[in-house]
C-alpha cells in the first residue's frame, strides 16, 4: 500500500498566507519603483490643476530601440479640448514650466503632454503634443 499524505488544515492556511504577503510586498515594491522617480511632479501637477488626476511616467519606448528618452504626461482636463485652443496652450506651457521647475525635464530629449477631456457617457477627447529639449523651458 502507498501512503498518501496531504497537506491540511494549519499549514494549508499559513502557506496561502505567506503567499498573500509575498504577493503583496512584490507588488508594492514594483509599484515603489515604478512611480517614485516621478511622484514629485504628479503630486505638483495634482496641487495645480485639481481632479486632473495626472499620470507621469519616463523612459524609451524600447529599450534595444534608438529611441530618444521620453516624459510622458497624461491628464484629465475639465473642458472641450477643441473648443478652447487659448486654455489648451496655456495649460501645456503651465504644466512643461513645472515640469521644467521641478528638474524632471534635465534626463528627457523629449516630453509627450496628453490631455483628454471624458465628458459623461461619450468617447474621450485627446489632445497630444511632443515636445523636443530644445524648446523646454528653462528652469
């Protein structure tokens, strides 16, 4: 006769734990690093334009790729993007000013501002622009 031995009750419970929490602090840790570089400048865009909830992300689009180092800005606007052309400007050149204020701009070779405007129960509106370092602002 072969003996069968199964895991229950007691250790069962502690492994789905201690898999839960390894699951959990992997995560956290991704997240960490994955949004601390840029948390300064989320949190000065989120201060500056309100319900904005601004998303702020950097690097290559590949990194085996020759392409140039990007900042990627993505926030929600409150108005008609096609509609407001002056508030449209004045918004990007207000958030590449703090962006250039806060040094994020220094390791980029180019910045990528995306604006989208929801309006209730329709598609998103989107407005994008690239801006290259030679026409960043200085800080």
């Amino acid at each position: 006769m072969s003996s069968k031995r199964s895991l229950t009750g007691k250790p069962v419970v502690f492994g789905m734990f201690l898999f839960a929490l390894m699951v959990s602090i992997g995560l956290w840790s991704y997240w960490e690093l994955h949004t601390q570089p840029f948390r300064t400048l989320t949190d000065q865009l989120g201060d500056t334009f309100p319900h904005s909830n601004p998303r702020v992300e950097g690097g290559k689009h590949g990194m085996h790729k020759q392409t140039p180092l990007v900042l990627r800005i993505v926030m929600r606007v409150s108005y008609d993007l096609t509609l407001n052309e002056q508030k449209y400007q004045k918004q990007v050149s207000e958030i590449l000013s703090i962006a250039a204020q806060s040094g994020m701009l220094k390791k980029y070779e180019e910045c990528e501002i995306h604006l989208y405007y929801q309006p209730a129960e329709q598609k998103p509106a989107v407005r994008s622009i690239t801006i290259s370092a030679v026409d960043f602002p200085k800080s």
